[in-house]
C-alpha cells in the first residue's frame, strides 16, 4: 500500500476575526495567509508540525467565483460554516491510483 499522509484542511467560515480569537483563547497561534490567498478569499492558517488547518472565508463573492474552491465556499456560506476539504498526499499518485481502481471493481 502506498503511503499516505495528511497534508490539510479547508474549513469554510464566516468570520475569520472570530475564529482567530475563539483559537487563540486556546493558545493556538494563527497566520494570516493574504498573499496567498485565491481572489475574492482572506484566510488564517494555524499549524500542527507539519500539517495546518486553513480557515477561508469569502470578501468579495464575483472575484471568488472565479476558482474552484471560491466556488465551493460559495455554495455553503454564509449558511454553514463546514469542514470543505481534507487533503492527503502519497508520493505514489500512479501507484494510488492503480490500487483505487482495483477496489472499485
């Protein structure tokens, strides 16, 4: 089996202001990730060794149609505030998914 690790999550929000108080309360450190951040977006990140959680909400909703996860984060917020991506990484994409399409049948 090839091996697999986590990367991040992308939880989309509402308020990233309350979200950086509510953590930092708990003592976990956030940063602000605006020059990477996709058009239309404003993220934190807070980091856990070599994984991080990304919180993500939406400033201007035009500019964040225009990428895939602006699109998704559209399709909840402002309703629901959820968890929108786990990402894990394997440095055997090829083998992964020869495996994957063996279960699948």
């Amino acid at each position: 089996m090839n091996a697999l690790s986590f990367s991040h999550a992308v939880h989309f929000v509402h308020d990233l202001e309350a979200v950086r108080t509510q953590l930092q309360h708990f003592g976990l450190k956030m940063e602000t990730t605006e020059k990477e951040s996709l058009p239309g977006t404003q993220s934190v990140i807070t980091e856990f060794g070599l994984s991080h959680i990304q919180f993500l909400s939406i400033t201007e909703k035009e500019a964040a149609s225009k990428s895939f996860l602006g699109k998704e984060a559209l399709q909840f917020l402002p309703v629901k505030q959820i968890l929108g991506h786990l990402v894990i990484e394997t440095s055997d994409l090829d083998g992964l998914r020869t495996q994957l399409l063996k279960k699948r049948t």
